[in-house]
C-alpha cells in the first residue's frame, strides 16, 4: 500500500496522501497513527508499521481553492460522460474537447472545454458545434469544489483498514 488516509481531528475523511507525507506529520507530530498496515518501514536506524490511516492533532479549516485544471478534473466534473453523445465512457476512451476552437479564438478555459468520447471528438473536429449537429448536455462551468474521491473511486476497493472511516462520512 503506497497510500494512506488522511482524517480531521473528527475523524471525517479529508484525504488520501502518500505514506511518505503520513510519516512526514508523524514526525512533525502534526497527526497520529490511527490505522497501521501489515507492512514496515524500514531505515537504517528505524523500522516503523506502515501508516494506513492517521488523524490530524488540531482542527484545521479547509479553505475552499480554486480548482486545478487538468483532464482528470474535467472528467468527474462531467462525471466521465461525453457531453455530446451524453453516453458513459471508462478514462482510457475519453478526452476533451474545445466547444469553440482555438483557431476561431476558443481559450483552454473551464468554460470553453468539455469531456468528449474519441468517436465524437473525432466527428466534431475543428468545428463549430452547430456545423455538425451537437448540442451540449450542459454547459460547461468552472467547478467550485470537487468530491474527496472521484466517482470512479469505489469505497469496495479502498483497503480495509479505510472502509470503517469512509462508511462513517457516507
């Protein structure tokens, strides 16, 4: 296991992060270990249990960020669904798409790009949407937060360890 969840000082899930960075706040006595994995860590000086889950000292206040953009951020804000086809797609048979081009002046914006499967993305090429019959499922907007896990992210297929702390926040 190569990650570890990350918990508020009331236990409700913030987080997932490297174990690297869990054992980081351990040092700095910022979280405690509250789930441990069957795996150790090992240094020349120090053998430690690999942390599974650990929990923030003190209350920290999340302020909201802007939203990365990046292609995994585009397709849980359009829920992996081409927005023109509006058909469910796995991430190997997405990509995005600019509504208005960039040769017609379209920017690489929240608002100006949308998730779009190949076959259709293919289809629209470097055109209009009115050129070739599309319409949008929704109009594409700059998300102002995403889900802790993206939809893809199954609680099932967390480690055992996690399961009691994200039913809890279910």
């Amino acid at each position: 296991m190569d990650h570890t969840l990350l918990l508020s000082s009331g236990y409700e899930p913030v987080k997932i992060i490297s174990w690297r960075k869990a054992v980081r706040l351990w040092f700095l006595d910022k979280v405690e270990v509250v789930e441990e994995y069957d795996e150790v860590i090992r240094s020349p000086s120090l053998t430690l249990p690999l942390p599974a889950v650990v929990k923030l000292h003190r209350y920290v206040k999340f302020v909201p960020q802007r939203v990365k953009f990046s292609r995994q951020n585009l397709f849980v804000r359009d829920n992996y669904t081409c927005q023109y086809c509006q058909k469910s797609h796995p991430p190997s048979q997405l990509t995005y798409d600019h509504v208005v081009p960039r040769s017609y002046g379209g920017k690489t914006t929240w608002t100006n790009i949308v998730t779009a499967c190949k076959r259709c993305n293919h289809k629209k090429g470097n055109q209009l949407l009115h050129a070739v019959n599309f319409n949008l499922a929704r109009e594409p907007v700059e998300p102002k937060w995403l889900p802790l896990f993206s939809p893809a992210f199954q609680t099932e297929s967390a480690p055992p360890v996690w399961r009691t702390y994200l039913e809890r926040a279910s």
